[in-house]
C-alpha cells in the first residue's frame, strides 16, 4: 500500500536532474536553442521568459485596437514555420477566412487592405502564391466556433495531441469562452472561476503553452493614457490568479500626432511570470502587415 501511495507523487531525484541539467546547457549567442520553452520569434521577449513554456497558462491583455490577435497570429506563424511544431488557434472574435487573410499578408508583406479589397499586382500575386503554400501546408488549425466552451477546446486538443505535435493553443479571445452546462446554473462569480481552472488545466493537460487574448476592462481608458497594471484586470474573472505570465500591451498615445505613426513602439509589459524576468519588451507594430517585428 505504501509503495502504490508513494508512486502517485512525482520523483523528486529525477525532477532535481532535470532543472540541472537545464542550468548546466551553454547558451548559444544568436540562437534559441538555450531557451527553455518555445520562441516566439521575438528575441527580448524570449530572453525575458525563457519561451513559451509546457504548461504555462499566459494571459496578454490590452485595450481595444492594440493588436493583441496581431501579437499573437505573429508568434503563432512563428511556431509552425520556423519551429515545424503544431498550433490550435481558436478565434471566437474573427472567422477563420480573417485569420487566414492576415496571416497571408504578415507572410508575404503584401498590404491586408490590398488583399481585402483585391488591389493585387503582378508581383503580389506572386508573393501571395508563395505564402500560401507555406500556410496551408503548415501544421495550424484554425477553429472559429462561437462562444466555445473549454471542454471543447480540450476535446478538439486531445484528437489534435494524437495525430501531431502540438506545441501551443492560443484562444482568441477570454470573453467568449462559455462556461461547461454543469456550471450554466451557478453563480457568475462560480462560472468565471471555473473557465481559468479549465484553460489552466488545460495547459497542464496538453503539456504545452496555452495563449489567452482577453481585453482589459473598459474603465481602464477613463484613467488616461498610463500604463496597465495587475490591478487593472477584472478582479471576478480570476485570470490574475491563474495565469503564470502576464503580459500588457501598451503604446503612448501621447506621441500620436509628434512622430510618426511607424516609429511608436508597443510595449510589452510583463506583469507577471512564474518562470523568469518581469520587465518591458519593446516591438515595433506593422499594421499595414498585421504583424509585430523585432526593434533593430
């Protein structure tokens, strides 16, 4: 009895080689492949997390028009192209054709107003038949149900984790996530609750990063144009609590009008993580793309 008790904890030894080995690898200048967890293609940010690591629950949160889907497709692209690992994307905000089209543009830099209103040339047809190629032979799947519950995107993760190698979820967005029908009759307060225990387990479940797009409360905008805060998230849906990093986007609105619009940087305010540094990402937005890049 001892021993079957004993083997339902997780061995200590083995867990201890592993964190040492992990503070024994070199890092390599230039190069990701010292980091923990899965890049982002963004390399301050890698730094500051280490990557998108298994089982992290990671909340990124802004106000409204910020790119925080931007953010997340850009990391997203990352992963299947350049890493060759699988991605669940669930957007109940955006059909998967809108997905699709901004992912075509971030690829092949050709204008998403173009494309959108078919302003195509010869050499963005072009480039278009390339990205194309790329992306639907990437390993991404786009689920674009409404209101979607988290039994359903674990279900759909589960057959997903079975047939490919699945290295992130993202949800776009936290809003639209409908609790289970066992909690349909409890309270609000029970309900909220239980979608974060849910996207928490989640992670943990799939062994991979699970990226969680929510808006920040429309109050924050009557405070003026100062930097989000922990304390600036809806305090009832428990995101704060659940969540192992925390990440705000935020641009100064004040410089709108002095500079141009190209050359105002968004930061990336890492509030909170489990599993590295806290501190300020700087990216440089291009819109016109629907896309973030690296600050050179």
């Amino acid at each position: 009895m001892i021993k079957d008790y004993k083997s339902s904890f997780c061995e200590k030894s083995e867990v201890v080689r592993m964190i040492l080995r992990g503070c024994c690898r070199v890092p390599v200048p230039e190069s990701a492949s010292f980091l923990k967890g899965i890049p982002t293609g963004f390399y301050d940010l890698d730094y500051m997390t280490q990557g998108l690591q298994k089982g992290n629950l990671i909340l990124l949160a802004g106000r409204f028009f910020i790119g925080k889907a931007a953010l997340a497709l850009s990391i997203s692209r990352y992963v299947v192209l350049k890493e060759n690992r699988a991605v669940a994307y669930f957007s109940s905000r955006c059909s998967g054709k809108q997905v699709i089209t901004r992912l075509l543009s971030m690829d092949s830099e050709v204008n998403i107003l173009d494309i959108a209103y078919g302003k195509i040339d010869k050499d963005d047809r072009s480039k278009l038949k390339e990205s194309a190629k790329r992306i639907a032979n990437a390993p991404l799947y786009i689920d674009d149900s409404p209101c979607i519950t988290v039994s359903k995107i674990r279900n759909k993760c589960w057959k997903l984790k079975k047939s490919d190698d699945l290295g992130l979820i993202v949800i776009d967005g936290l809003q639209f996530i409908v609790p289970d029908t066992r909690w349909r009759h409890c309270s609000v307060d029970k309900r909220k609750r239980s979608i974060m225990i849910g996207l928490k387990k989640l992670a943990n479940e799939m062994d991979c990063p699970v990226i969680v797009i929510s808006k920040l409360p429309e109050l924050v905008d009557l405070y003026g144009n100062r930097r989000p805060e922990i304390t600036d998230l809806d305090s009832t849906d428990y995101s704060a609590q659940y969540s192992d990093v925390i990440i705000f986007m935020y641009q100064d609105r004040s410089l709108q009008g002095k500079i141009p619009d190209k050359d105002i940087l968004t930061d990336l305010i890492i509030a909170k993580n489990r599993s590295g540094k806290d501190g300020v990402v700087k990216l440089r937005p291009q819109f016109e793309y629907s896309r973030f890049v690296n600050v050179i």
